[in-house]
C-alpha cells in the first residue's frame, strides 16, 4: 500500500498551487520550472517551500486581523 503525502486533496486546485509554486520559486531565486526539477538541491527546494509557507502564514494573519 502506497502513502503519498504529495497528494493535491483538491484537485481542482492543483493548476494554482503549481503557479504558487512557480512564484515562490521565483521569489527566491531559485530555477524551478514545470516538469523535471531534479537537478535542483534539497537547499533550493526547500527555499521554496519554506517560501510558500511564509506566504500562506502571512495570508492567514492577514484574514486573521481583518486585512
């Protein structure tokens, strides 16, 4: 039995998280692209995301304090 904990649980989401992806990436200057990014080091992926999270947290607190 397989446990993908990757998975979208919303897959009609999964277009937009690819573009957030893209954009964090991006962000951080690291060279993501779409299909295989298996050349990238774990450093750089994680830059990426720890940006996504550092957004999403930010986009919580905002919703949080009424922005």
């Amino acid at each position: 039995m397989s446990n993908r904990s990757n998975r979208v649980l919303v897959p009609e989401a999964k277009e937009a998280l690819n573009k957030f992806k893209l954009e964090a990436a991006h962000e951080v200057g690291t060279p993501l692209s779409e299909g295989y990014n298996g050349d990238l080091t774990s450093r750089q992926n994680g830059s990426v995301g720890g940006q996504m999270v550092k957004k999403m947290v930010q986009d919580y607190e905002n919703k949080l304090s009424g922005k």
